[in-house]
C-alpha cells in the first residue's frame, strides 16, 4: 500500500529521471519513467543488475499469519531488505528510505518487533553516503490489495480513538499509508544527510510538509 502511493508521488516528480520498481508481481502498466523488473528475491542474479539508482525505498513487508511461519516472515521482512540494500549500496546509491514498524527493537521478546529492530540494525550498517531514514508507523490506514478481515476491526478501533494518542502516545496512532509515502518522499528530498528514525510526531509532521 505504501509502495503503491510512493510510486505515484515519484512517476509525478520531475526530479527523477527514472523511477526502477523491483517487484514480486507486475503492476500491469506502462508510463514514460517507468522501468518495472519482476525479481525473485530468492535469486539475486535476477536484481542485482537493477539494483542501481541514487534513491532507494523499500516498502517490503508481509505478516506472519500470510507469510505462514516465522522463519517466511524473517525472510522477507529482513533478508531481501538487507539483500537488495546490500546490493544498492554496492552499486553507488546515495540513501536508502525503509519502512519497518513502531516498536522496532532488536532485543524485543516480541518476534515481529524483534525483526523490525534487526532489519534496521544490519541497514543501518550498510555504506549509503547520506545515510539511512527509518520510518515506524503503527497501524496503516488505507486501501490493500489483499483482503485482511481482522485488520479491519483494528482499523477502525484505531481510527475511532485516533484523538487518545497524544503526547507520548502518538507513535502509536494509526496513519494513512498514503501519508507514510508522502514522508519518504519528503524525507529523500528535503531532510538533512544522516541516519534517522522518524515516528509519532516527527512521521506526522513530515507527512504534513510533504
């Protein structure tokens, strides 16, 4: 859903040249800056030789019950990620923009969590010259192109008491992934070299500045 927005707000910015998607599945369109490689992320001969550009976003995130095991979730939610960096910063990227969630802590007892901090921990370490900019939403609000039932119900829970997170509760309350997109965006464009971690307040001010 992230990725989906994030596209279009780069196919719109004349700023790049080119925008090159790797992806699981084709999106089944064709715009003049568009360059769309279907990879296997389990091969790496298949992304590796696109895997060059100045900007990089990652969007890539699945949920365990859909992946149907921790060691399937593991996989896509830190390997490819750490994968396809690796390889972006070989080739010259200048910054990376990932998406992980809010409570991301490699020392976490909660596994999804757990994973989240690992991902930013081993990214974190990669050479990208002006650094790697980490956002944590919490519940994503918006349009999927899968159907998740209970996620619904929290959805609009969270959307309901939206206006109970203040303060120091704010990294919890839910965003639209459209706004998320529009902070990457942002962030690639206008935010200072450096590794940072934007979440609650700092997501949603950037969101807004977009």
């Amino acid at each position: 859903m992230v990725g989906g927005h994030l596209l279009r707000l780069l196919l719109d910015d004349p700023d790049y040249a080119s925008v090159t998607v790797l992806t699981r599945r084709s999106f089944g369109r064709s715009e003049p800056r568009l360059v769309e490689h279907v990879v296997d992320f389990d091969r790496p001969e298949t992304y590796r030789p696109h895997a060059g550009a100045d900007d990089v976003f990652c969007c890539l995130g699945t949920t365990i019950k859909k992946a149907g095991s921790q060691e399937a979730f593991r996989k896509v939610d830190f390997a490819y990620p750490v994968a396809v960096a690796g390889a972006a910063a070989e080739a010259g990227a200048r910054q990376l923009l990932v998406v992980t969630a809010v409570g991301a802590d490699p020392k976490s007892r909660v596994f999804y969590n757990r994973v989240k901090g690992e991902v930013e921990e081993a990214l974190r370490a990669l050479p990208f010259p002006t650094g790697v900019k980490i956002f944590r939403p919490s519940m994503l609000l918006g349009e999927r192109g899968e159907s998740r039932p209970a996620e619904r119900v929290g959805v609009a829970l969270m959307s309901f008491t939206a206006p109970l997170f203040i303060g120091g509760l704010t990294a919890y309350r839910a965003i639209e992934g459209a706004d998320v997109a529009r902070a990457m965006w942002a962030a690639a464009k206008r935010e200072p070299a450096g590794t940072r971690v934007y979440e609650g307040e700092s997501l949603f001010a950037l969101a807004r500045r977009g």
